[in-house]
C-alpha cells in the first residue's frame, strides 16, 4: 500500500458522514473546524469582497466559510480539500443551498484522481 493510499484511506476514515455529523454538532452546520459561523462573520467582510469575485479556499472542509462568502457577498469560491469525503460532502451541500448570485466549486482532489 502505498503512502497515498493509506492517507486517503485515513482520510475516509476520519471523515466519514456520522464524524461529519458529530463535528458539525460542535461547530455549528456548515463547519468541522473550530472557528465556525462567529469567526467567518468577523473575518469575512475584513476581505473587502465585492459581488462577481473569485475566491480560492484552500483546506475548505465541507464549506461553512465558502457557503457564508457566496451567499453574502455574491462570489464565486473555488474550494479544494484533500479529503474526497470531504470534497463529496461540500459537493451534496452546493447543491442544496441557494447562494442567490454567488457559486461555491469543489474540484476533484489529487487523491480522488489518483
């Protein structure tokens, strides 16, 4: 097996839908990390975004700061991950949520190429 190969599988591991669930629990819809909804409201307009601007994200989980930046503020997020659980999750999310005129992408990762 090769390195990849066990990173990817960790990776699925730790991010399976039910840990997605429980991290959510603790950092509010949207989020696995810490920061969560309270700390995107306090950096995000610190960006100076206007509507029709691109945004790369990079470690951007299932996108609770990539969904707040393109409903709000109008733009287009190019979100990457490593994780293709992760990447699966914000996928299932941007489609179900209305981001009036801004778009939220999640590219394939290096590892779900591989």
């Amino acid at each position: 097996m090769t390195d990849d190969t066990q990173h990817e599988d960790y990776l699925r591991d730790f991010y399976s839908e039910d840990r997605i669930a429980a991290f959510e629990k603790l950092s509010g819809e949207g989020y696995i990390g810490s920061q969560g909804q309270a700390v995107t409201e306090e950096i995000a307009p610190l960006l100076g975004l206007k509507e029709g601007d691109k945004v790369l994200d990079v470690g951007s989980g299932i996108g609770g700061f990539a969904f707040y930046l393109a409903k709000n503020f109008g733009v287009d997020v190019l979100c990457i991950d490593t994780s293709t659980e992760i990447v699966k999750a914000g996928r299932k999310r941007a489609a179900l949520i209305d981001l009036g005129k801004g778009r939220v992408r999640y590219p394939i990762t290096s590892h779900a190429m591989a």
